[in-house]
C-alpha cells in the first residue's frame, strides 16, 4: 500500500485560478495591489466629478469636499440638468407645435 496523504484529500479547491501550491501571503500581495488599483480609480473619477461640478455648487461648502459630498453635489446638478433638458424639449415642441397650427414650414 502507498501512503495516503490524508490532509492533501481534503484541501479545498482554490479559488479564481490561484495554483495550490501557491501560499495565502502569495495570493494576498496580488489582491492587494488590485484592491489598491481599484480603489486609486475610484478616487480619480470622483476628483474628475468634483471638477466637473459648477463653482456655485462647490462653493455650498466650506472648505475640503468629502467623496460622498462630491457624489451628491453630483446627483443634484445631474437631477437639475435633467429637469432643464426636460423643460427645454417641451419649449420646443411647444415652439413646433404653434409654428404648424400658423401654417408656417
């Protein structure tokens, strides 16, 4: 008989193509670096959204702008925008809408 290895049976499949003979500290300095990576991402898209947003608005607070602070000031100027888009639509067909009842092209 050959010796069974009993702990290798039961050793879990790994995980998202991770190798078994590679360690837990192997695998965690990769996930760190790609956890770091998404969050350096994070972080440039809110700087870029916190440009973005008119002076009026960043000047509601005093001083440093928090992420979730740009995030709302965000959602607010979008939701504002949107409502004026959809104010100036309905001028326009308005606007249509009396040219044809006039006749004109």
């Amino acid at each position: 008989f050959s010796r069974l290895d009993y702990p290798a049976l039961y050793m879990c499949k790994p995980k998202r193509g991770v190798k078994r003979d590679e360690s837990k500290e192997t695998y965690k300095l990769p996930h760190r670096l790609i956890e770091k990576k998404r969050r350096d991402r994070i972080n440039e898209c809110i700087a870029q959204l916190k440009d973005l947003l008119p002076e009026h608005l960043k000047l509601t607070t005093l001083g440093h702008l928090e992420k979730a602070v740009v995030l709302e000031l965000t959602l607010k100027h979008l939701k504002a925008l949107t409502a004026l888009t959809e104010q100036q639509h309905q001028k326009i067909i308005a606007l249509q809408n009396g040219k044809r009842a006039r006749g004109a092209p």
